[in-house]
C-alpha cells in the first residue's frame, strides 16, 4: 500500500507566465538563458538515470513482486467476504432461476419445433 500513499513530486519548478512576454511564446524561446539552462538539465537528468546492473535489475523486480503481493493481501483484508448462510441462499437462487429459464426455453423449443413441423 506504500505505493498508493506515495505522493509524487515533481523535479521541475512550474513558473508562472510574465505580463510582458508575447502571447504564444515561451520562456525559453523569449530568453536565450532559459535555452541554456534547459540544456544543462537535460544533460544533468541524463547522468543522473544510470543504468542498473543485470543482478540489480533481478533483485528490482523481486522487490516489485513482494510490495505487489503486499498490496494484495491489505487489499484482501479489507474485503467483506460473505456468511456460510449468504453463500448458500445465494447458490440456491441462482440454480432455481437457471431451472426455470432452462425450461421455459425447452417448451419455448419444443412448440416452435412442433409448429415448423405442422409447416413441412
């Protein structure tokens, strides 16, 4: 459940629009330093992702695994599962009406049959 409580940040600070610059443009194109500064956090991003090693990409996705199956059994404990008696009513309700359809449609089948017959 870490996961789903976790807040997600953002890296990059939101900057609110001038009354000056035009309308249409951006920061960056009104301002060659915004260009710049842009670049140097692309590259600085770039060297901050390295790659993880193939043993640490194993022990990553293990790691994924158990908080999954984590998240599953709090999940789980907050299911209300149903009575011994609601299951039981329940099962019995369902079978009586799939009896009652079934045969309604095999005397709905049975006259159709006699009326294509009397037809031929």
């Amino acid at each position: 459940m870490g996961r789903l409580q976790k807040k997600k940040t953002s890296h990059v600070k939101t900057k609110k629009k001038k009354k000056g610059s035009t309308p249409g443009l951006s920061e960056a194109t009104n301002n060659p330093a915004a260009i710049l500064r842009k670049e140097r956090n692309i590259s600085i991003n770039r060297s901050l992702t390295k790659k993880v090693p193939s043993e640490g990409k194993l022990a990553v996705k293990l790691n994924k695994g158990l908080q999954f199956l984590r998240e599953v059994n709090v999940e789980l404990k907050k299911v209300t599962w149903p009575t011994r008696k609601q299951t039981v009513g329940l099962s019995v309700v369902v079978i009586v009406l799939v009896l009652i359809i079934s045969l309604f449609l095999g005397l709905i089948d049975i006259g159709l049959s006699s009326l294509i017959r009397l037809i031929l």
